[in-house]
C-alpha cells in the first residue's frame, strides 16, 4: 500500500461516517501512547476491536447476542479502510511533527495536529 497524499486522506477521512471518525480518534490516541506497538498487526487490531466497542454504538441492540453479532460485522466491514487511514495520518502527522522541539512532539500535539486533517 502507498502512502495516500495529505490531501487524498482528508478527502478519506471526509467521506468517513461518524463512527469511523470516532474510531479513528481513538486508535490514533493509542497509537501516539505506544508508537513503538503500531507494527504489531495482531495488537492493532485488538486495539482496533476495543475502541470500537468503547464508542457505545452498539449498545442500542437490545439482545446481547445480536449487539456481539453486529459489533463483529462493523468489525470485519470497516477495518481495513479504517486502520489505513489510521497508520496514513500516523505517519504524515509524525513527518509534520519532526521539525518541531521534542518538547512538541508530544501524544496531546499529536492529537491536535491530527485533527486538522478532519474537514
């Protein structure tokens, strides 16, 4: 996979619907906390599955059964757009922070920098 201009991934993450938005957010927080796990492709996706589920969504299915059922369709249909635009804005928001103190270069600093790539 190529590494999609910053322009290209704000029109990615344009078209994203809110829970993927809040997913996104999510990850890259956990992301920015443990930088040094992000290859880690089975940490990831654990991460991946918990910040979905912590977003409440689905919580509104009113058999546990279905809500699990539903939870890991969400899963399967939207992890692989979703955690590409996640190691996309990884790596572009990491180019943006290089130049700057290291006192900058900091998970809060991240995050900031990170949502100006949301329309």
């Amino acid at each position: 996979m190529s590494l999609p201009t910053r322009d290209e991934l704000r029109a990615d993450l344009a078209r994203f619907d809110e829970m993927q938005k809040k997913v996104v957010g999510g990850v890259l927080a956990v992301m920015f906390r443990s930088p040094d796990r992000v290859r880690d492709r089975e940490w990831i996706v654990e991460q991946f599955t918990q910040v979905a589920l912590l977003t409440g969504e689905f919580e509104a299915v009113e058999h546990a059964h279905e809500g699990v059922d539903v939870a890991q369709r969400w899963v399967r249909e939207h992890i692989d757009v979703t955690l590409n635009a996640c190691y996309a804005l990884f790596l572009h928001v990491a180019d943006d922070l290089s130049s700057r103190d290291e006192t900058e270069r900091t998970p809060s600093e991240a995050m900031l920098q990170a949502l100006t790539y949301f329309g």
